[in-house]
C-alpha cells in the first residue's frame, strides 16, 4: 500500500528549528520527486521546497530561502526539511507529496502531485 508519512512537527519558539520527515512506502521512491507544501488556518496550501529525484536539484519557496534545507535518504526511502531561524508565520501543517518526474526536475505544481501525507503540525509561537 502506497504512503507517505510526515513526522517531526511539534511546538518550537520563534528562532527554533525542527527536522520534518517523509517516510514513503508502496512505490518506486527513487523515481519521484518530493515537495513540501503547508497550509496555515485560513490560507491555501503554498509549495515550500522540492527536491529532485537525484537529490542534486533543489528549489525553495522565497520566504523560506536560507532557512530551510531539503534533502532525501533515497536508501531509506526518506525526504527531510530541516527549518531553522522559524517564524510564527511558519506556522502550518506540513504536508509532502510525490510526483513522477524526470532525474533532474524540481517540478512540484501542488495540483500536480500524484501522492499525498496526511501531514504534521508545526507551531511557532512563545
């Protein structure tokens, strides 16, 4: 059975950080890339950060450029966000989703995405 799981969120200070997971089972991992998104009461879910599918090739929401870092374990079946220097306005459930896509591509449309966590709240508040 296909899924993605997200772990990691929690309750952070401002200026914290948290490590999110995506643990993918059920699928051909290495052949999909993988996107964040999140979606903050009241807002539409926003693209946050995709990495490709060899890893090498990463993209970034601006508001999170230089605090966030992607990254995937392709042995583990496993894509990670770290997310330092938080914000309250970081607060969101964080979801991820898969997208067949070509080695290279960082093409993560949010209506596009073929698969999708359940995701994890994260919290940014004192």
């Amino acid at each position: 059975q296909l899924q993605l799981v997200e772990s990691g969120g929690g309750l952070v200070q401002p200026g914290g950080s948290l490590r999110l997971s995506c643990a993918a089972s059920g699928f051909t991992f290495d052949y999909y890339t993988i996107g964040w998104f999140r979606q903050a009461p009241g807002k539409e879910r926003e693209g946050v950060s995709c990495v490709s599918v060899s890893g090498e090739t990463t993209d970034y929401t601006d508001s999170v450029k230089g605090r966030f870092t992607i990254s995937r374990d392709n042995a583990k079946n496993t894509v990670y966000l770290q997310m330092n220097t938080l914000k309250p306005e970081d607060t969101a459930v964080y979801y991820c989703a898969a997208r067949r896509n070509s080695y290279s591509s960082t093409y993560c449309p949010r209506d596009g995405m073929e698969y999708w966590g359940k995701g994890t709240l994260v919290t940014v508040s004192s």
